[in-house]
C-alpha cells in the first residue's frame, strides 16, 4: 500500500469522489474537501505529501488557496482547471502550483503528473530537531530539556514549528507575522524573546535562536 497523503480539494462532488476513488485504487490514502476553508482545516490536522486543487472554486479560488499555502508550507500542489489558455497556466504556476493540468484529462495522465511531483519532491525532514540538549518534536509539539518537559504556548510551538522547517535560513519578521495569525511584527519579536527565555542559557547572548540582520530570525541546531 502506498504511504503518500493526498488531499483533493474539489467543488465538484462528482469529479471530486472519481479523483478519490481512483486514487485510492492506485494505492494511495486520500482525503477530499469540496472548498478551501474545509482544506485549510484539513492542512492543520495532517501533513500531505501532495494536493490537487481545483482552480474555478466559490469563495476563496484554487489560486489564492495556493498562493497562501506557499506562505505556510512545501507541500506539493497539482492544480486542475478547465482554463487551458497560455495566461492562465501561467497564472497557475506563478502562485505556486507545482503542475497544471487541463480538464478534461486522461486518468492515466493525472497518475503520471502526481509520481513526477512526488519523484522530485525531496523527503521531509524529520520531525524531530536535537540542539544543545534540548529535542523538539514537531509531530506533538513537545520540547524537552535534557528529558524533561518544557511548556510552550500554543504560539510559541508554532513559531518553533516554522523555524524548525527552514533550519539554517533565517525567516522574515513579514513572513513570521503571516504565519502566526497575522500577529504583528512587533508581536513576534515578543514571541522571539519569551522562547529564547526557555531556549537560551543567555537570551541576550543567543546560541541557537539568532537574528540575522535585514533578513529576521533563524535556528541553528548547532551554536555559531
């Protein structure tokens, strides 16, 4: 049985059920959501290894979805539409999608196009994180120190979350604010300093939890 997870995300309660039932007959787990609030929900609760996104979507579009899944994660994104025009595969790839595909399409095609995205999407990085004697486990959300529990905020797991996505290239206070609920900029140099205070034997001297200047903040497993 194949381990990937795919999310297709549809309006279509018809194409939406045929894209999953033949998916899951090609051996993959899929699950289905009919618009893009539903889909949000779903990114929350599991991580994908791809998405299919159907562009012409009431409410929020299979373009915008895109383009504000790019500013939280690197999963993989297949965009369906039934626009074939020049501008408007452009317009697709340019908010991020990975591939694009015509409608109608041959089933088989679809099969080809998703085990070419997932053939060159890199591995996922482990979900744990080790600096200093502290360990991180992004699947739970728990920090340890040296085996014992450290509490986090709910915000400061997932700003350690982020952080811990991109190790070793620093992250904007923009794309940081986005990211954390669109709190302000401000906000997240607050939320910067209260985790170094559980990170950092001297917060004003950090190890791991550094700023880079012009550029925002970075983790580095290991001090510079």
């Amino acid at each position: 049985m194949n381990e990937k997870l795919i999310l297709v995300v549809d309006d279509d309660t018809r194409l939406r059920e045929l894209l999953t039932e033949f998916l899951v007959a090609e051996g993959y787990h899929v699950d289905a959501a009919e618009n893009a609030g539903i889909a949000r929900e779903k990114l929350k609760e599991k991580q994908y290894d791809l998405l299919i996104v159907d562009v012409m979507m009431p409410g929020e579009d299979g373009v915008q979805l895109t383009q504000s899944i790019r500013l939280e994660q690197p999963v993989p994104i297949l965009m369906l539409t039934a626009m074939g025009e020049v501008a408007d595969r452009i317009k697709g790839l340019e908010s991020g999608a990975d591939d694009y595909l015509v409608k109608p399409f041959e089933p088989r095609e679809l099969l080809l196009r998703i085990e070419n995205i997932l053939r060159r999407t890199p591995p996922a990085r482990s979900k744990e994180l080790t600096f200093g004697d502290f360990r991180f486990d992004a699947s739970t959300g728990e920090l340890t120190q040296a085996g014992v529990a450290v509490f986090l905020t709910s915000t400061e797991i997932k700003l350690l979350e982020i952080l811990c996505e991109q190790i070793g290239q620093p992250i904007s206070r923009e794309n940081l604010s986005k990211r954390l609920n669109g709190i302000s900029e401000r906000s997240v140099d607050v939320q910067i300093t209260r985790l170094r205070k559980k990170l950092e034997s001297d917060p004003r001297q950090p190890k791991y939890l550094q700023s880079v200047w012009g550029q925002g903040y970075v983790l580095r497993p290991k001090s510079a």
